[in-house]
C-alpha cells in the first residue's frame, strides 16, 4: 500500500498540469479567432469602400476606403496591405497593372482567410 500514496499524488499532478495545458490552448484559439473576425472585417470593409470609391467616387467614400486601408495595414496580412498600395499607385496609369494588384490582393485575402478559418 505504499505505493498507493504517490500514485493518488501523482494523478492530482497530472490533473494540475492538464488544466494549465487547457487554458492555455484555449486562451491561444481565443487570440485567433479574434484576430480571424477583425481580419474578415477589414478585408470586406476594404473590399465595401473599394466598390464605393470606383462606382461614386467622392471625398467621402475616399476617406473611407483611406480608413480600411489602415484597418487592414493593421489586421491583415503585409501582402494584402502592399496589394493595396499597389492599386492606388496605378490607379492613374494602365488599368491592366491596376488589375494585377487587384487579382494579387484577392489571392491573399483568400489565402490569409482560409489559413485563419482552419
């Protein structure tokens, strides 16, 4: 019966390390679905004032999309936010170039989205 001593202590142990392990894992998918939720945003927000911008362009609808573009440099993926930049650098030259950056930032919104969501 000497053993039975340690073993009942060493089962509580276990019990202690575990409960330490959970709430750390769940705090850590906690942090990445808050920052999935305010990645989603600001890629659709982004995604909103873009189509305003080019359908009424307007000084307001610029300050908006302006506002996205910052929420996106701050939630988003640094390839989404030069995509983004790369737009409204050819926004005045050749609209194939323009596209391009379109099409990149549509492939790393998708990408950064369903690295996130998994």
């Amino acid at each position: 019966m000497d053993w039975l001593s340690p073993l009942l202590g060493g089962l509580g142990l276990g019990a202690i390390v575990k409960s330490g392990v959970d709430a750390i894992l769940s705090k850590k998918s906690a942090r990445q679905k808050i920052q999935y939720e305010e990645m989603r945003e600001a890629y659709f927000g982004l995604l909103n004032a873009l189509h305003k911008a080019a359908v009424e362009p307007s000084e307001k609808n610029s300050k908006e999309f302006a506002l996205w573009q910052t929420r996106v440099q701050l939630f988003g993926s640094s390839e989404v936010a030069a995509a983004v930049q790369g737009i409204i650098d050819t926004n005045d030259g050749p609209r194939e170039r323009t596209d391009q950056f379109f099409n990149q930032m549509i492939e790393y919104m998708r990408r950064d989205l369903q690295k996130y969501a998994a």
